[in-house]
C-alpha cells in the first residue's frame, strides 16, 4: 500500500520534493504550491494544487493523507492541521543543526561557515524544534553566494527526504500521533 502524502512546496526544492516523493511511488493527494514552477509540475502530474494550507478542501484531503511534507513551504502550519495526517508533518530544512527558522542559507555564509546540511524533523508547534529524522552534510566552502550554497544542496535535498520516507515507513506500525 502506497503512502498518501500532501505537500507544501515552493521554488527549486519544493519541486525536487515532488520529483523525489513521485520517484519514491507515494501518492500525492494534494500540493499547496508558492511558486508558479511548483503549480506547473504539479498540474503536469495531474495532482490537485491549492495556494493555501488553510483551504477547507486542502484541510479535507489532508485528513485523508498519511503525511504532510513541507519543503519550502511559505507558512506556518495551524496546530490543528498538525494531528490530520496519520504520520504526522515533516519539513525539510536546509542548515537545521544551526540555522532554525527563516533565511538559514544567508545566516550560513554571513557567519561565513563551510558546513551545510539538510535535515528532516517532524514538525511541531514550536517551528523547527521538532524531531530529527535525518540531517545529510557537505561542505560548501569557497560557495559564496544563496544560489550556489542551494545548487550544492539541491541532491541532499532529495537525499534526505527519500531517507526520510523510507525511516517513517520503517516505523509506521509504531508511531503514535
């Protein structure tokens, strides 16, 4: 049995996330896009786009759904969507080791560190705080700009999620929501 999985998506990561969890043979009911790249893959795919996690026919599909992905995504998710699916909400995260929250690839070449990564951690109420999954790291030194630090990171992004599914998979039968 496949796993049913929404997804929160923006710009290039957003649309490996898609590429990733299609390739991993999961089904995507539904993809709240925030980037027009992400609608227009995902239409190609014929999966169902919304502009918001707060759509009542998203909220609908995501308590049909076992998990909600976000890579990229542009919003927080209300504490009351957080329990719909049956596995629960991860979020792929680039630098999370040391990096929380908005702007981590900026923070990382401001403080002019060599060491990137891209995690996966349940998500809580409390943003970026909770469960880690996975966390894959490169080192990014001589990369001075966002756009090479995010080229670089780009495989580990699909890297980690596809660890990440097959962890959640592995522990499914376990998992208390």
């Amino acid at each position: 049995m496949s796993m049913n999985v929404c997804i929160m998506a923006g710009k290039q990561a957003g649309i490996i996330g898609i590429l990733t969890t299609l390739a991993k043979k999961l089904h995507i009911l539904a993809v709240v896009s925030y980037d027009e790249n992400v609608t227009i893959i995902s239409k190609e795919f014929q999966i169902p786009v919304f502009t918001t996690v707060r759509d009542a026919k998203f909220i609908n599909t995501l308590n049909k759904s076992d998990l909600l992905v976000s890579i990229h995504g542009r919003e927080i998710v209300p504490k009351e969507l957080l329990s719909l699916p049956r596995f629960g909400c991860i979020n792929v995260h680039p630098c999370l080791y040391k990096y929380k929250g908005k702007d981590p690839i900026r923070l990382l070449i401001e403080n002019k560190d060599s060491k990137a990564s891209v995690g996966v951690h349940y998500m809580t109420e409390e943003i970026d705080t909770g469960k880690v999954l996975i966390e894959e790291f490169i080192d990014v030194e001589g990369l001075e700009s966002i756009e090479s630090v995010y080229n670089a990171l780009y495989p580990v992004y699909s890297l980690v999620l596809s660890k990440a599914f097959d962890i959640i998979k592995k522990t499914s039968r376990n998992y208390n929501r």
